[in-house]
C-alpha cells in the first residue's frame, strides 16, 4: 500500500515537471491595411493661345495722324502746311479767332511776341488751346546775335556759333544746344529755327559770318550734329538752317519772284476755292 501510493506522488511530480521542447517564436506578422487611392487623371496639356503682336508705336502714331487727316477738309489740310508770324503778345478774343480762321500747323514767335516768362507761356499755352491740332511753334534761337529770348528779363544767351567752332569742342555745342532746349521748353516752344548749318566759305560773308561755325565742312558738320543732339535731349524739334546755303554770299538775298515766274502766274487759270473747300 505504501509502494502504491509513493509510486502515484512520483508520478504526479514527474507529470507537473514535464516541459516541451522550447522553439523559436515565429513574429506574427502585422496586418497592412492598404487603401487603394482612386487613379489620378493626367494633368490637362495646357492650350496655348496665340496673342496677337501689338503693332509697334509708329504704326500706331502713322494710324492716329492718318485718320486725323482724313477727318479734315481740303483747306484744313493745306493751312496744316503754313507756319505762320503773329501780331500777339497775350491770350485773347483776336488770337482765338485768328487761330481758328487759319488752322495752320504751326506759328513763329519773334521777338516782338515775347514780353515776360510768364507772358510767353501763357501766349504758347494759348495757341495750343484754341487749336483743333496741336501746332508746331517754333522760333529763331541760335545763340549769339540771333536770339529772340533775348528779350525775357534775365535770359543769358549763349555763345555765338562761331565763338563755339573756334574752340573746336563738340561737347560746348551739345551742351549749348541743352540749355537753349531748356529754354525753349520752358516757354511752350517745341521747335528751334537752329542750327546754322552754313559752311562760312566767303569772309566776307555779312550775311552769315560768326552765326556759322566755321569753314570746315568735317567740323561744322561735327557742331551741328553735337547742338541738335542737345536740342534733342530736351524734346525740342531741331530746324537746321539754311537751304540751299548762305555760306558764299556777300550781301543778304532779297527774294522777289523772277519776272518768268510772274509771267507764268498771270498764265496760269485761277484756282477755285470750292476745290480747297472740297473733302
């Protein structure tokens, strides 16, 4: 009975003390959760629009100025051809009237127009206003003898060109022609009536004498370029002067018509103003 009951507790433990066999524990592998993303659409081939080139600004101004034109009468598209002297000094009723009875394209002012600065602008500023087209207004500004500013109180004028060519420095002509375009620019006028571009080949030449730059064509050519260029610099319309040339005389030029040119004037039929009033 003992033998028994020895045998049942030997079992017992031996059965409690059993293990198996320890084996490497496989990873259980984590669970993915996978999202499938709708399929994306190719990008759209961007279409390219041609634009249409802009046309270049002459164009555009010959454009404007064409149309301009035909919008005028015959006898508006010949006064657009006159520059015309004034009898004025000051805005008025008579400077309104007379601008637009004529309509010309421009007018010159002498020193007999100019009275002050401020005068001066309000004239310019006037001939602009009662004009259906802006106008040239120009004046005879070269500097030396001829000088119509010459007349505002306080105006220094500048050397005479030959003052100028004689010290043979383009520079001095650029920077002559600047101050003068100041000038102007501050009295409303946008043309100048300069250079002289007359090559000085008579001494005895009273006509031109120091209002040339000198005798040499290379550097009265050199001066002229360097004293528009300085008019240029300042927006104001460069008039070189004169043609066909004034650098040979002796005595000023009277111009009268030649008798043959009268004669053929009386020939010729009268011409109708119902054709320069036509469109």
């Amino acid at each position: 009975m003992i033998k028994l009951l020895a045998l049942i507790i030997f079992a017992a433990i031996a059965l409690f003390s059993f293990r198996p066999a320890s084996y490497p524990r496989q990873a259980v592998p984590a669970v993915i959760e996978i999202v499938a993303e709708p399929p994306t659409a190719p990008a759209p081939t961007p279409v390219e629009i041609p634009e249409e080139p802009e046309p270049p600004s002459e164009e555009i101004e010959t454009l404007f100025i064409e149309a301009l034109i035909d919008d005028m009468c015959t006898r508006r598209q010949v006064s657009q051809l006159f520059m015309l002297s004034l009898g004025f000094t000051a805005p008025s009723d008579e400077l309104r009237a007379f601008v637009g009875e004529t309509g010309a394209g421009g007018y010159i002012l002498f020193g007999n127009n100019i009275t002050d600065l401020e005068g001066t602008r309000a004239l310019t500023a006037a001939l602009r206003e009662f004009s259906d087209v802006s106008p040239f207004i120009g004046i005879d500004e070269e500097g030396g003898t001829v000088s119509r500013l010459s007349a505002l109180p306080g105006y220094a004028i500048t050397p005479a060109a030959g003052v100028i060519g004689a010290g043979g420095d383009a520079e001095v002509a650029y920077l002559a022609g600047r101050a003068i375009g100041e000038a102007l620019l501050s009295v409303g006028v946008n043309v100048n009536f300069a250079p002289v571009a007359d090559v000085l080949t008579n001494p005895r030449n009273t006509v031109i004498g120091n209002r040339a730059f000198g005798s040499d064509p290379a550097v009265v050519a050199n001066m002229v370029s360097a004293f528009q260029a300085g008019l240029h610099s300042q927006g104001i319309v460069s008039a070189p002067k004169h043609f066909p040339g004034h650098g040979a005389e002796r005595m000023p030029i009277r111009i009268s018509a030649p008798p043959s040119l009268t004669a053929t004037r009386k020939a010729l039929p009268p011409l109708s103003t119902s054709r320069l009033s036509a469109r």
